[in-house]
C-alpha cells in the first residue's frame, strides 16, 4: 500500500476514533491522519500478536484494524493528558 493508501485509511481510521472519544472538535485533519497512521500500527502490532492479518492494503479490514488502534491510541493518550 502506497503513501496516499496510508494517508486515506489514516484519515478514516483517525476521524472516525477522534469522533467515538469525543476528541473531534479539538483534532483537525493532520492530527486525524497521524493517529489513523499511527492507529495502523499498533493495530497491526496487536493483530499479528494474536495470530491475525494487520493492514493488508487497502480495504475494509485495513481500515476497521487502524480504527481499532487508533481506539488504543486515543484512549492512551487521553489517560496521560488527564
């Protein structure tokens, strides 16, 4: 998966975990897409842990895989901040 695929699944993955933890009105678009990355790692990480794919391209599994990371990673990040 290329660059523009990262940036694309990153944005997803990262607004749509920005909206679920109530992050939204305070992240803009760069920060969506760097935890929607960021996001795809560790959910790549965790999915090869237990045995599963991680991000395999770009598709609906890719993106539910970052999105759940980027769950992991928002809520981590949450917890530090307060």
């Amino acid at each position: 998966m290329g660059i523009i695929g990262w940036i694309i699944i990153g944005a997803l993955a990262g607004w749509l975990a920005s909206i679920v933890t109530g992050n939204d009105r305070k992240m803009g678009g760069f920060s969506n897409i760097a935890v929607g990355i960021i996001g795809g790692f560790i959910g790549g990480f965790i999915m090869n842990l237990l045995g599963g794919a991680g991000v395999t391209g770009f598709n609906l599994w890719s993106l539910l895989v970052s999105f759940m990371g980027s769950l992991i990673f928002l809520w981590i990040f949450n917890k530090i901040r307060k």
